[in-house]
C-alpha cells in the first residue's frame, strides 16, 4: 500500500472521475475504484458500455475496480420518491436525491468497509475546512459547477470526501486525460435523468403514473387550454403548452406558474418576471 493511504474513487465510466483517480494516484494514493450499477439494463440506459469504459480507465492506470449494483436501493430510495414527489405536483430532481441516498449514502457506507480512508468522486465542486468541518463550496468552473447538486449531502460525509477536479475547469479536465492518453478522454458528458436517457420524458412517466389531463388556465381564473397531465410541467416552463397566439388574450409567451393539485389545474402566466413565478 502506498505510504499516503488508500483513497476510493466513485468512476462512472466518464472523463471527469477518470481524471479524479489519476489526479489522486500522480499524488500518491493508492487508489481503488468503485462503479454502481443503479437502474437495470434496458435500450436507453447504457450502463454496460459505462463499465467497460470505467474497466478500460482501470486497466490502463492499473487500479483494482469494484462493482455493485444498487439497483434496489435507488428504486427504493430515488426513484419511489421521484414518482411520489410528481404525484405531489413537484418537480424533483433524481440527481441530488442519488448524490444524498446513493452515492454519499449507500457507496459511502461500502467504501468505509473497503477501508478507503476518503471517497473522491468527479463532481465540479471544492471544501472548505476554515471553520473546522467541511463546507460545500461551489467549483471554479461556473459552468460545471455541481454544488447544487451536493447540497442535501449530509455533513458528516463531507468531513471524508475529496473533490479532485473543483480547482479545475473542464478544458484542463480534457487536456488532462488527453495528456494521460486516457480511453474517455473524448467520452460526450452525460446528460438529462439518468434512468431516462435519451427517451420522451412523457411516455416514460406514463409507465408509472396515470396523469389525468384538465385545464390551463390564467391567473384570473379564465380556463384557455388543457393540459396533458400536472407531472408533465414544470413551473417556469414555457415551451409545449399548446397556448400560443390565444384569441382574447394579450400577445406574448406563458410560463407554468402553479400546478392545483385539488381542481388538476395549470395556472400560467404571462412576463417571465411575474411574482407568481417566484412563490413557493
């Protein structure tokens, strides 16, 4: 074992956690690395060319690599609530409720019986440790930042992971792997909900919820259109309302303001600076 301890690298089979591990084996740390398998294999999620990818990564930097499914714990803990939380009229979003119950969660838990002394992963972020315990602080690529993300993370976990890439930008992130001759290095980022890829949102949730259409209507009550179901829409959404150019009604685009769970409405407004936009 090297001199400066064992650290675990959550590696998903993309260039950011590839370039984490290398960043902690340049380092000095003996590094072993973890890869979850979190939704079961179908045609639109691709986590068997993810595995590859991440054996490929610790093939070529020679580090052992754990795999685990937690398939049931991420139904059970992410996306039952994702669909409880759409029948509630919310919008939620899987990725922090993964980072909290999964990967800083159930991962974390395995990570400590490997005896790893951190868990590193590829988030866009950094900690602060100037008042003792460790802070959320946001990554110095604005536009990578992934802070929100990591913000319902407990603080006790925060005291025992690394953030390898929050001083780095995701140019020099590519340039690294470049550099290192890694497998991903030109690997396209992940994007969208994991377990829906690159499907229509609509036909997917319609798998799990019965969304009963009803009306749209403005703020003064006046029914204008109908909506296909509440969990479609997401307040601040503008686009797929099917109320454009309303005969009647001023000129100009709708945002989805509330969503009424009691009477199954969709209040929209006009102005995306209007105050209904911004109640919670």
């Amino acid at each position: 074992m090297s001199k400066r301890g064992l650290h675990l690298v959550a590696l998903s089979g993309g260039v950011d956690s590839a370039v984490a591990a290398l960043q902690l084996k340049e380092s000095g740390y003996e590094v072993h690395c973890l890869h979850m398998t979190n939704w079961e294999e179908d045609k639109y999620c691709e986590a068997a060319a993810d595995f590859q990818d991440a054996r490929k990564v610790c093939v070529q930097l020679q580090m052992p690599l754990h795999r685990i499914n937690f398939s049931k714990e991420y139904k059970r803990r992410v996306f039952e609530r994702f669909l409880q939380e759409h029948e509630l009229g919310h919008t939620p979003n899987p990725d922090v409720l993964c980072n909290r119950e999964i990967k800083f969660g159930v991962l974390f838990n395995y990570a400590r019986r490997l005896g790893g002394a951190k868990l590193a992963t590829g988030h866009y972020a950094r900690l602060d440790y100037s008042l003792g315990e460790a802070r959320l602080l946001k990554g110095l690529d604005a536009d990578k930042d992934q802070s929100y993300f990591l913000h319902s993370v407990k603080g006790q976990y925060l005291n025992d992971v690394l953030f390898p890439l929050g001083q780095l930008n995701k140019d020099q992130v590519r340039t690294i792997a470049r550099r290192a001759g890694l497998p991903v290095s030109e690997k396209k980022s992940s994007t969208g909900i994991c377990f829906i890829g690159e499907r229509p949102f609509q036909p997917f949730l319609r798998k799990y919820l019965s969304p009963q259409p009803g009306p749209i209507k403005n703020e003064q009550g006046q029914t204008i259109g109908k909506h296909h179901g509440l969990p479609y829409y997401t307040v601040g959404q503008r686009q797929g309302l099917g109320i454009g150019g309303l005969s009647g009604q001023p000129p100009g685009p709708w945002y989805v303001a509330q969503k009424d769970i009691e009477s199954n409405a969709l209040v929209v407004v006009q102005g995306k600076s209007h105050p209904l936009l911004f109640q919670n």
